[in-house]
C-alpha cells in the first residue's frame, strides 16, 4: 500500500467527514472508494473512444439500411418533443 499526502480545500473535507459519517467508513476508505471509481469511470471512457475510433462507420450505415421499417412496439416508441 502506498501513502500520498493529498491537500483538500475545507469544504471538500468537510463534505467528506460527513459522507463518510453516512456510510459509517473512515474518510480514508471513502476517498479511497472515490478515487477507484473516477479511475474506472476514466477507464471505462478511454475504452469506448478507442472503440469509437476503430468504428467503421460505411459498414454500420448499410447494417443500418438493412433494418426493417416497422413501427415500434408498445412503450417503445420516440418520445414527442
């Protein structure tokens, strides 16, 4: 386990006692879970744009023109602007 020396605004910390005297864990436990999630949540969007820039977008728009134009079915349908 490593240490790092993170210097927070006060209302930061301030929110963070009090969330992490919600959820009954220290506040060390609480940034720790923070940070892992915004590190995946990064990861998770790195994925997709690198996804999206192997795309073939030609080959999606004619699987696109193969589908059938049929009406959509019940609570599916577009919502009215």
């Amino acid at each position: 386990m490593s240490n790092f020396a993170l210097r927070l605004p006060e209302h930061v910390m301030t929110q963070a006692k009090s969330a992490a005297d919600e959820d009954k864990v220290s506040v060390n436990q609480l940034l720790v879970a923070f940070i892992a999630e915004g590190l995946g949540h990064r990861r998770g969007l790195k994925e997709i744009r690198a996804r999206a820039d192997r795309a073939d977008i030609g080959a999606a728009l004619v699987l696109l023109d193969q589908v059938p134009d049929v009406a959509a079915e019940p609570g599916d349908e577009r919502p009215t602007s």
